[in-house]
C-alpha cells in the first residue's frame, strides 16, 4: 500500500492507485492475491497475462455471495465455486468487506502474452486458461506431432509410444492414435521427488531422474520406443532418460519433444541456475531467421512469386546451451513446392540450363523442383551463414561486417560511390545507390512483362578482417572465395577488388599505396580487395559476382528432350524476372563460412 496515502481506510480508487505504482516498478511474470485484514481481498495480474488468474462465485446458505480468486480454474471447480471470468493482464480487482466487487485494468500498454508453457506442462490437465483447454492443447501438440512424424517418416519403426509421466499423458495418447501404434506406461513415477527442471546444477538434476523414474522392463525389450516429453529446458533430465530406456532393453529409441523453447532465464519467477545452460542460449533461430528472410521468394514483384515461409529450425547440433563440435542440423520446409508447374517440361531441357548436364552425368534428374539444380539448396547455406556471422562477431566484435548489395542490373549499373548501406535493406532490389532505383523498377517491370530474364551484379563489402588470413599457395583467400562464390547457382563470374578491370589498369593506377601514421597503416586505394598474395591485409575485403539471367522464361526456346528429339520449350508457373535479387544474403553467407574457416584455421597455425 502506498504509504504518501496516509489513509488507514483506503477505498477503492486507492487500491487502484497502488496498484499502478507496483506495475510500473515490476516486471516479469506474477499474478497476486492478497487478503487485506478489516478490508477485503485484492487480487491482480501482470500486465502481460503472463501468469493466468482467475475468479469465481458461489452463494452461501444465507444467500451471501462468496469469491475465489486463484491461478486456476480447477481450484474454484473443486469448491464448489462458479468460474466467472479470467482476469485481464494488467487488471486488479478488489472485493472489499461489505462484498462488493471493484475492478480496474490499471495497466494495458504491454503485449499479451501468456505463457504456453503452462499449457504444455505446468497447470492441471483440467484447467481453462485464457478461454483456452489445456487437456486440449495437450492433445492438439499429439496430433501435431503425428503430422510431422508421418509427415518425415512414413515408414517409422515404432513399436510403441510411452510418455515421460505425468503431463505428457495426453500428448502421448493422441500420438499413438494417430501413428496406430500401443500406448504404454513404461516409467513409474517417484511422487517424493519434485520437478527437475528447478534444481541447480546438472549432477543434481541427473541423480534425481534415476530416483524419480523408475523404468518397466517389460515395455522397452527388444522394442523401438518413442519417449514422449513436454518439458526440456536444457536438455539434461532427456538425455538421462534415453540412457535409461537403453539400459531397459529397449532396441531402439526415439524422442520428442512438444516443448516450447525456453529462452530465458526465469519461468515462472523461479531463477534458474545460470542462464548458459538454457537449450537456446546465444543460439537464437531469430538470428538465422532474419538471414533467411533477406533470400526467400515472394518478397516483391520483382522476384518469383512463391510462397515460402522457410522457417528453420535447429534440430542439433546445440547441447545444454553450447555447441556440441558436430554438425549443427536445421530444417526448412518447402511448403510452395508445386510439381504441376514442371510436369510439361519434365523430358525437356532449359537451354542454359543444368538439367542438360546433370542428366548426362546422373541418367537422372528431379523436374519437380527442389532438387539439386533448384536454388533451394541455398536457404541452408544462409542459415550456416548465420552461424558463421554469429561466431565471427564473438570472436572478432561488432566491427566485423558483411553487407552485400546489387550493383547491376541487367544492362543497368548503379555508382557505387553513392553507397548508402542503410539504404540497401530498404528497398526490393538490395541497391545502394537511391539514384537509379526507380529506373531499375521500371526496366525490371518491363522484362517481367515480356516473360524474360536478366543478370546481376553482387558485390560484398566486409569489413573488421584482421590482417593474416590465408595462405600463400593451397589456402588463398581470394582463391577460397572465388570458389565459394562461384559454387553459388547461376554464378558465371567472379572479381576480388578491381578483378578483371585491373587489366587495364598500369602499374602506376593498380598499385595500392601505403603508408604509415602512428600505429595505423593506410592504404591510398584498394584494386587488391583487401587480399594481398592470398592474405588478408586488413583493408576492407571487395568480392563481386555475376549471376546469369534465369533460363526458366517463359518466352519458347529450342532445345532437344530426354530421348534426343528437337522441340521448343516455354517455363509456365513463377516466374523469377531476376534470380540475382535473391542472391544478396547467399553471397553474405559464403562470406561469413570462409572467413569463418580461415579464422579458425590462422588460429590453429598461427595461434591469433
């Protein structure tokens, strides 16, 4: 209670007052509820409804209405209790002693977001939250998983389905539904002992779910088992459980996992032990996402149509909050994968293309699209570009940049003296000069119209390099680059620095002068790209490529099928009047995987 008040018998409005003071200094996950002797009962909820709460009435035998507050629905069904309503974020309500009911929302600035991992684990299965079942939620995360295991593998071994008691019971149930295979319960739980998930330190947690499971020999022998859990936080306790199982005799073992990701190092108001053991720590899919969405298709008029969410998620690679020295594993699901529009064309050729050559070689191809020769396989690179930035910004600092952008296109070039990098990420053709892009638009339109294609220039400007990356002779920077630039689809070319220009260039005019100021060493110009003899020098690192124009056009072209017979071809379906547009964050992410490489590689030779 607000102390400047002065009032031993506040009202309402007072209550209310407080009240506003303790959100604003308060932040977090709580819901409160409060007898006040000789008053009355307050009762209130964060201002992002993160924790539930929730009220109730009933009449007493002298027809008195009586309230329950609690945090959830279940406690008020159990006492006879009538569930009114749940409270809203940032509401308080106040009964006070005659039996009135007051309420205010003194707070509805913040976001709702409730925590779904109360329904996923942490409230009874009979409880309602926020309008919401949580038996029923439980359910739906069942069937879901059955999709997505169906989904990657329809021809699963799976024996038998057994839940990590208690909470993952429903989950389990509708999953075995739905995969057709027995549901068993093959761990007895240790009610003395409370959730892991609580405890500090990892040996503790590990001794404690040998003591809180008890395996069932009977139902892992000689059985392919799927464990099914709703809570991993960092990923200990699961571990511990396979092994279990294994020791149980079970052939072979399977797990999932409905659990949302934990992130942060507080749920629930309880502190875990150190915020690094978190699954997710420092390895956020945000920051992978955000390198994908530079690339994916449908952004703008100006690039293919398709519809790809190309939402990544990290399967492993990642363990208790560090990386684990194996392969991280993402997958991104191609969800606009439309064979139809291939099928006319399946026996055909692209001329241009690399289904030509890829047919010779294999005697195969994919014509569906999403295959070898489709720049799909490119998410996956800007998702290890991802990584690769986030490691280099933790090893060199913030100083290290990569920023690639558009320089030409088609038979159009910008002045790259007129670079503006803010500039780049806010418009469709990732340009850096604002001088030419309405022309762009409209010379682009243009080839859209006419059902052709055109090439483009990218040029990646990366800065914070430290001098000494690279070898004389079999480990090149620039030879390292040029051929992850060119491994890029539809790469034809590639500069480092003044690359073929310098040909023309004299001595006098290639030559990057130095010089020295103080502790600083300066460069006049830089035709090297910031790479002297295969190493690094310092300077800013230059890479252009040139993409050729897409041969999936629709204008007719001739060319010869499968069988070796001449016919025409025309490409109906999504048309890409530009495939270089996307190619911005792919030439970022190879930059990101070299630089990486020989980072690491100068610090095992050179130890720096």
């Amino acid at each position: 209670m607000d102390q400047s008040l002065k009032k031993l018998n506040p009202k309402a409005e007072d209550i209310f007052a407080a009240s506003e003071k303790l959100f604003d200094r308060c932040r977090g996950a709580y819901a409160l509820v409060a007898l006040i002797s000789g008053h009355g009962m307050v009762g209130l909820r964060d201002p992002h409804g993160i924790r539930p709460l929730v009220y109730g009435t009933r009449t007493d035998k002298n027809g008195n209405t009586e309230y329950m507050m609690a945090s959830e629905s279940v406690a008020l069904d159990a006492l006879g209790f009538k569930v009114i309503r749940d409270v809203k974020p940032g509401e308080v309500i106040y009964i006070d002693e005659k039996g009135e009911l007051h309420s205010k929302v003194c707070d509805n600035s913040r976001e709702h977001t409730p925590c779904i991992f109360e329904h996923v684990y942490f409230a009874r299965p009979d409880s309602i939250l926020d309008g919401s079942s949580v038996y029923k939620a439980r359910l739906r995360m069942g069937e879901y998983l059955a999709k997505k295991i169906m989904a990657e593998r329809p021809d699963h071994d799976i024996d038998v389905v057994i839940p990590i008691p208690e909470s993952s019971r429903p989950s389990a149930m509708e999953l075995a539904h739905h995969l057709g295979v027995k549901l068993r319960e093959g761990f007895v739980k240790n009610r003395y002992i409370g959730r892991t998930f609580i405890m500090p330190g990892q040996a503790e947690r590990e001794k404690s779910v040998k003591q809180k499971l008890n395996p069932i020999a009977l139902e892992f022998q000689d059985k392919n088992v799927l464990l099914v859990d709703d809570s991993i936080v960092r990923g200990t306790t699961s571990k511990k459980i396979i092994d279990m199982a294994r020791e149980a005799g079970a052939k072979n073992v399977y797990f999932a996992s409905a659990a949302p990701p934990i992130r942060y190092p507080n749920v629930y108001g309880i502190d875990m032990a150190v915020k690094e053991e978190l699954v997710a720590y420092n390895r956020s899919e945000e920051e992978v996402q955000k390198e994908l969405n530079k690339r994916k298709p449908g952004q703008s008029k100006f690039t293919t149509q398709r519809k790809e969410d190309d939402l990544v998620q990290i399967l492993s690679g990642v363990f208790e909050g560090k990386t684990t020295g194996t392969p991280i594993s993402l997958i991104i699901y191609n969800k606009d994968m439309r064979s139809r529009d291939y099928e006319t064309i399946k026996n055909k050729f692209r001329p241009g293309h690399a289904d030509f050559t890829y047919f010779k070689k294999y005697g195969i191809r994919d014509y569906r699209g999403g295959g070898r020769q489709s720049a799909r396989e490119t998410a996956a690179r800007v998702a290890a570009g991802a990584i690769a930035k986030k490691v280099l910004e933790n090893k060199i600092g913030k100083k290290y940049k990569a920023i690639g952008a558009v320089t030409q296109l088609g038979i159009l070039g910008c002045d790259t003296k007129n670079w503006n990098e803010k500039f780049i990420s806010k418009n469709p053709f990732f340009c850096p000069d604002k001088s030419i892009v309405k022309l762009w638009e409209k010379y682009l339109l243009g080839i859209r119209k006419s059902g052709s294609s055109c090439g483009a220039v990218i040029e990646i400007r990366t800065n914070g390099v430290p001098v000494g990356l690279g070898a004389p002779i079999y480990s090149k920077l620039d030879m390292d680059l040029a051929s992850a630039m060119m491994s890029i689809n539809a790469v034809k070319g590639v500069n480092i620095g003044s690359g073929m220009n310098s040909a023309f260039l004299t001595g006098e005019q290639n030559s990057d002068e130095i010089s020295q100021k103080g502790k600083t060493t300066k460069f006049k110009s830089n035709n090297a790209g910031g790479i002297l003899g295969g190493i690094s020098s310092g300077q800013e690192i230059i890479v252009s490529f040139a993409v050729k124009p897409t041969s999936s056009i629709l204008t007719s072209r001739k060319t010869i099928d499968k069988f070796g017979k001449n016919t025409s071809i025309s490409v109906k379906g999504r048309h890409d009047p530009c495939v270089g547009i996307r190619a911005v964050p792919i030439g970022e992410a190879m930059m990101h995987c070299v630089i990486l490489d020989h980072y690491l590689m100068n610090k095992a030779q050179c130890g720096k």
